[in-house]
C-alpha cells in the first residue's frame, strides 16, 4: 500500500475512534473514553481536541496528577488560545475530587378514579360448553366492572454504580383503592442497566427483579433480562434505531400452573430533539408456560408509539398508544370451554403536566384500556382519571 493510503487509513482509524471516545461519553462510560482517547493520542499526538478532553476526563475521574500532566503538555505544545486556557485554570481552581455518582429521586402522590378496579367481564352473560350442552349463565355481580376511587404513592431511585455508565434502580407503588380493598395493588422493583460496545454497535444491558401484591399478598414475582443493540446506521442525528431482545420469568404465588417464561424480540425507532421525543416499536413475543396453564403456550405481538413535547406555557404533552395480542396454541378447557384463546389489549394514555418549580411537577393523566377477548369471560373495558403531584431531585 502507498504512501497516501496508508495516511488515510491512518487518519479513518483516528477518526473513528475519537468518534467512538464521544459516544463512550454520551453514555456514561468515562473509564472507556479514557482508553479510547489515550490510543488516538498515541497514534496522532497532534490532535489538540483529544489532549483536551482527555485531560477533563482524568480531572472528573479525580486523577490528579495525570490531569495535571495533561494541562502541562496542552500548554507547552499546542499554545492554546485564550478561551482553553480559561477552562485549564478553572478546572485547576476546582480540583480533581474525583468521579462522584449522580443520584436520581422522585416522590408522587396521586388521586385518581377507575373505572373498573376489578378488570369485570363486559358482557354480563357468559356461554359454555359445547354442540347441544351449551348453557348461558348471568354473571354474578362482583365479576362485572366495579368502579372506585384511589391514592396511589410511587418512589423512584436512580444511582450511579461506577464511572463506566452503570446504574441502579429501585421503584416502588402502592395503590390503595376508598372500598375495593381486595385489589389494592403494590409493587417494588431493582435493577441494574449497564451500557457497552461490541464493535462498532451500542449496546445496553438490564436485569431487574420485582414483586407484585395483590390486596395485601403477594401475587406475582418476576425476573428480566434485557439487552438493547444499537447499529451504526448512517440516520440523521435525531433518529435512532435498536433491536430488542429479552427473557421474562413470572412466577405466581397464589395460582397453580400458571408459570411462565416469556422471550420478545422488537425494533424500536426513536427521534428526539430539544423539544421533542417520539418513539415507535413493534415485536414478537413467545410464552411458554406449563402444561397445566388452560390454553398451553402462547404467541403474539406488541405495538408501541409514544410522543413527548413541549407545549406553550411551560405545560409538556404526552401522548402513548400500546398493543399487544395474544394466541394460545389449544383450546382453554377442552369440554367446557373449547376456543383457543385471542386476546388483544390496547391501551391510550394522555398526560398533560405542568411544573410548578424546578422540583415540582402536576401531572393530570387520562388512561383507556380496551381488552378484547373471544371468550366473552375475560373481556374487559375501564377508564382513568388521575392528578399527581411529584417532587423530584429534591
């Protein structure tokens, strides 16, 4: 290979990755631009920007005396303008104290009425069996929709765990209906996100664990693995694309055969600007469960599309739709009830909010579920309204 050639791949090699230190720096992972930033200097020591921001980085890692080192040859060699030397010496006034973790609270308190606490079946009459033994039967009350008043309380923490861009959560919420105490609901969730690079793509992993209650018991334990690829796709800088995949676990402590393991594969397509954040997914979903779950396993899709934008006067306008059908593979109960089950829930939420200071948000959120079955049994519609007060980074 000649001379230019070499020269060219030399400065592509560069290029990428300096181009690979800015986004090991949007995503949190310090320690990764610092690697990624000390070879590009080693291979162009002419390249003033990345002295630089090499530099910053071992100051917020709190390396002293590297970050010192660093100031000292950006002087000597490249005689920085006036405007360089200004952030030298005010990152020398404040000192390196090191890498400090970001902390992430909030508390809400919410006020809100459903229309349907139980989930009742919409059709109050319900037909079973099969040929000539069929029998149609009226529903008794408490499985037809039961409309109630709620509070709700809910906690979020996010934590820094490392300089490398990895986090952890807790969230918690507790709903405690005025009368349909038998489905109060809560829940707790912890988890830890971690992001990293494979090649040339981003990507994000996530475990959580949860536990859900069901008026006052638990109900539900779940387990989650999730990791989100991104490839270097040439989109305009306010599109991104990923894929999806992850495994669910879900274990019920008060019913029997009802199992599962769930795997989903999605696409997501997100934009955002300084205003503005949309997003839009759609996935295929598998669920194996056991033997004595009424249908067998199960397949289905998920659709999502959500956006987000400022609006005049300070107010910020949300607006989501999800989808999501199911399919099992046999029949519920073979005699009784000889369909296989198709179930197609969508749900359409509004949220209009408004801050009332830098640490107070009200939030007013409208929320319609449609669940539509072809077993009448399961069907199911309900409404909300709901008013929350939330402070955050307190």
């Amino acid at each position: 290979m000649g001379a230019p050639a070499c020269a060219l791949a030399d400065a592509q090699e560069q290029h990428d990755l300096y181009i690979d230190a800015m986004r090991s720096l949007s995503e949190g992972r310090q320690n990764d631009a610092s690697e990624a930033l000390t070879r590009m200097i080693q291979q162009e020591p002419q390249h003033a920007g990345a002295w630089l921001d090499l530099a910053i980085i071992q100051c917020e890692l709190g390396h002293a005396a590297e970050a010192e080192q660093l100031f000292r040859t950006i002087e000597t060699r490249f005689a920085p303008p006036p405007v360089i030397v200004e952030v030298i010496n005010k990152l020398r006034t404040q000192g390196c104290k090191g890498w400090e973790p970001r902390v992430n609270m909030s508390v809400a308190i919410a006020r809100g009425v459903d229309s349907n606490v139980n989930q009742g079946a919409s059709n109050p009459n319900f037909t079973f069996g099969t040929g000539e033994s069929q029998f149609t039967l009226e529903l008794l009350p408490e499985y037809l929709p039961r409309s109630d008043h709620y509070t709700a309380l809910s906690a979020d923490y996010i934590r820094d765990l490392n300089a490398n861009g990895t986090i952890g959560f807790l969230q918690a919420r507790l709903q405690q209906n005025d009368t349909l105490s038998a489905y109060n609901t809560s829940s707790l969730a912890a988890g830890v996100e971690h992001p990293l690079r494979l090649g040339t793509w981003s990507a994000r992993g996530t475990g959580v664990l949860a536990a859900l209650g069901l008026g006052g018991r638990l109900y539900q334990r779940q387990a989650q693995l999730q990791m989100r690829l991104t490839p270097p796709l040439p989109l305009p800088s306010t599109l991104q694309f990923s894929m999806l995949g992850g495994l669910s676990r879900m274990e019920y402590a008060t019913l029997t055969g009802y199992n599962s393991n769930t795997w989903e594969l999605r696409g997501l397509l997100t934009y955002r600007t300084s205003e503005t954040q949309a997003q839009a997914s759609a996935g295929y979903l598998v669920d194996r469960g056991s033997t004595l779950r009424p249908g067998g396993d199960r397949t289905g899709w998920f659709n999502n599309l959500g956006v987000r934008t400022q609006l005049p006067y300070d107010f910020t306008g949300e607006l989501a739709w999800t989808r999501q059908t199911w399919e099992a593979e046999s029949f519920y109960s073979p005699g009784l009830i000889d369909v296989k089950r198709r179930q197609e829930t969508q749900v359409l939420r509004g949220v209009l909010s408004y801050p009332l200071s830098p640490y107070q948000t009200v939030n007013f959120e409208l929320r319609g579920v449609r669940n539509a079955e072809n077993i009448s049994l399961f069907q199911y519609n309900s409404r909300q309204i709901q008013v929350n007060w939330q402070w955050h980074n307190f």
